[in-house]
C-alpha cells in the first residue's frame, strides 16, 4: 500500500486497532474483534481470495513496526494474531453461509425439477446457473441401493467425482432424492447414462439402475424420471432381472395395467380357479412364470424352479385342468401369459390360500 493512499476497505480501522494495541499492550476488545469479523464478512461476500487478504494483513503490519517502540513488537503480534484470526473467521462464516445457501438453492432447483412444481419458463432461467439447457431433451437416470444415499454421502460424492471427470464438459446434474441416486443428460449423449450406471452399480454393491426415455424440454426431465421411478417399482414387482433397466423396453406394462378393472377381471376369470389347487394359487403362479420366462422350455423352467420334469409337467397338467386353458398350447398361451403378468403387476392373489 502506497503512503498517504487510503487503505482498501477490508483494512479500514486495522491499523488504528494495531497501534492502539501496542501502546498499553492490551488485548483486542470485544468491538474491534467484531469489527474485524465484520470486515472478514464483507471481503468473502465481494469474492476477495483470503490469501491476498492476509498478506494485505502482515504488510500493513510490517508498515507499523518502525512506529512502535522495539519492546512492543510482542503486544504487536499478538494483536495482529488476534486480529487476523478475527477476520479469518467473518471470513469463513460469510463463505459457509455461502455454501448453504448455494446447497438449498440446489435442493429447491432440484426439488422443482424432478417434480415440476415451477413455472418452465422461470425453471429454465434457473437450469443455466446449474449447467443444463432446457430447450433440449434430457433422459434421467435413477440409482437405488440397498440404502438411501443423500447430497455429500461418500458414494453419492464418490460417483459424481466419476462421472464429471469423464464427462465435465457436457451438460449434467448428479444429485439425490428421496435417497436415491440421479443423473440427468442430455437425450443425444446415452453414454453418460450408460457410465452413470455402471458406477452406481458398482458403488452401491450391486443396486439397481433404470433410464428413462428421452423427452424434450423442462417437463421432458419430470417425464423421464416418473418412467426411471416406474421402472424400479416394475423391476421390484414383477422380480425383473438385470442391473440396468430401460424404460423403453417396459413399455407394455404400463399398457397393461392402463385399465386396472379390466386386468382384473382377467386375473380373476383365468386364474381364479387356480385358488382351488393344492397349496392355493401362487405355485401354480409361480409354475407359469418360470415357464413363460424360459421361452417355454419345460426343461429350463423345471431347472429355476427345482422341480424334475415330470414334477413341472404335472403342475402345468393341473393348470389345465383346473382353468381349462393349456399353458403348452399357443392359442392358450397368450391370455395366460397376460392374465400371469397382471397377477405380478397386481400383486395378485396376496397370499390367499386355497383348498386342496
């Protein structure tokens, strides 16, 4: 600082402090301790790098040495200490406020986002400030553990650290909600999603993954994350296998289930008498399911259910005869096969037993 220049405004008052300290060697007050904090404050909340800021503090100090008599260059460092501590710390309260604000804006925005409770137009002027552009489509993917995950959890931080060192110049948001793990990308670029899951996969110790298809504009993001939802909820359902889901390749389910009256009168009209069996409905459920799954193939659908053969055969014989539909016949096989899928999807028939 040049001599006679007016000191710059975070300094305003240090040198007065400093030399008023020194001649009775007493410690700071409470006000001039307050003042600096103040000060701290006011410098972090105009962006000034607190490095530059406490060389500014020493210089200024080095400045007064000659103008303080040589026995109080102690009481001089101390109060420069305490002065500068003071400061440091207005500083990093105003910066933590920061943070904090920032994090809610982020979780408001978020919040926003995923549900579409703000304007498109307002929501779309806040994207920009988090790196996405609206006007474009965006799939979602949507992460889940076998725990909730939430903002700064070490595999939550772990994998955006990932993903955004692979991928930091394109236009993504890693987040949580509702302890589950999420990226959005833009619809043109499914290697995001793609590397997305693998590392929640990995991170998770083998969770599961579904991506949504891609839809354009703001309410495109809300779309494709109700699909990534649904997707988790069906994998859970109707026991899909696979880590990775795409809602694209679900797509029958939710047109099955369109009209839940009409999937249930089928339920109970094809599979009803199937109460009457030994044991009740869900082995003989359970009989379908394996054998529709492995393309029909007595012998693969025995394997998954650990039955011989001739064990299945007489399962699938049973069927027949109590619903009077052939699971081995093609004509019968297709409303069997519906009526089994909306048995899953329905939760049908919810542990009622049946007579023998």
């Amino acid at each position: 600082m040049a001599e006679g220049a007016a000191p710059p405004e975070h300094m305003a008052g240090y040198a007065e402090i400093l030399l008023d300290a020194c001649v009775t060697g007493r410690r700071l007050t409470r006000a001039e301790l307050e003042s600096r904090r103040a000060q701290g404050t006011r410098a972090a909340e105009a962006g000034l790098a607190l490095r530059g800021l406490i060389r500014d503090h020493l210089a200024a100090a080095r400045e007064l040495q000659p103008r303080v008599a040589s026995g109080s260059v102690g009481p001089l460092l101390a109060a420069v200490e305490q002065a500068v501590d003071a400061f440091a710390e207005g500083y990093e309260r105003a910066q933590h406020q920061a943070v904090r604000q920032e994090e809610a804006a982020r979780r408001e925005f978020v919040d926003d986002l995923l549900y579409g409770r703000s304007d498109l137009g307002r929501l779309a002027e806040r994207a920009a400030r988090f790196g996405l552009r609206l006007s474009q489509a965006h799939a979602v993917a949507v992460a889940q553990g076998p725990e909730p995950y939430g903002d700064g959890y070490p595999v939550a931080r772990g994998i955006e650290e990932t993903v955004l060192a692979r991928f930091g110049n394109r236009q993504i948001l890693l987040t949580t909600k509702d302890g589950r793990l999420i990226c959005v990308a833009p619809g043109d670029q499914p290697d995001v999603l793609a590397f997305f899951a693998k590392q929640a996969y990995a991170a998770t110790g083998g969770g599961r993954v579904a991506i949504g298809r891609s839809h354009q504009g703001a309410g495109g993001v809300v779309h494709s994350y109700e699909e990534a939802l649904n997707a988790l909820d069906l994998a859970e359902r109707m026991a899909l296998e696979g880590p990775v889901l795409h809602a694209a390749d679900l797509l029958v389910y939710p047109v099955l289930t369109r009209d839940r009256q009409a999937m249930a009168d089928l339920v109970e009209s094809v599979l009803g008498p199937l109460r009457n069996g030994r044991g009740g409905a869900q082995p003989f459920i359970d009989t379908l399911t394996a054998y529709f799954d492995s393309g029909c193939v007595a012998t693969e659908a025995a394997r998954r259910l650990s039955l011989s053969v001739r064990a299945l055969s007489y399962r699938l014989e049973r069927i027949r005869t109590l619903t009077g539909a052939d699971p081995t016949d093609p004509v019968n096989r297709y409303t069997l096969q519906t009526a089994v899928i909306g048995a899953r999807l329905l939760g049908w028939p919810g542990g009622a037993g049946g007579g023998a």
